[in-house]
C-alpha cells in the first residue's frame, strides 16, 4: 500500500487522516447541497453513495483495462 494512504501503526490498513476524509464526505457534501438550495432526503443519500460508487467502481475498472492493454503490447 501506498506511504501516504497506510496506517503508521499497520501498513495494512488506511491511515486515520484517509479514514476520517472519507467519512466526513458524505456530511460535508450533505451540507454544500444545503447551502446551494438542494434539499436531499435521507434515502436519496444512499442512491447518491451507491451511484458515484459504481462510477468510481467503472472507471478503476477502465483504467486498470487500459493499462493492461499497454502493456501488454509495449512488452
């Protein structure tokens, strides 16, 4: 795992600093909604969540696709 993301105390795991940004995006997020006049429901926080996952999900399987295809024809 990468130095910046790993834990100090076991590099198996994320570092508290990753561990506590990701869990305040979904309040922080909740509030910028607020402030620009979007009113979000409770349950629609949990289709936002689980739709920005399946992007994130998507493009990391895209990326590693396409870096598999270039090496293997560079190599």
């Amino acid at each position: 795992m990468n130095k910046l993301i790993a834990s100090s105390k076991n590099p198996d795991q994320l570092s508290m600093t990753v561990t506590g940004i990701l869990t305040a995006i979904v309040p922080i997020l909740v509030a910028v909604f607020q402030a620009l006049g979007i009113e979000i429901a409770e349950g629609m926080i949990f289709d936002i969540i689980q739709q920005i996952s399946v992007v994130i999900s998507g493009l990391l399987m895209l990326y590693g696709m396409l870096r598999k295809a270039f090496f293997a024809i560079v190599r």
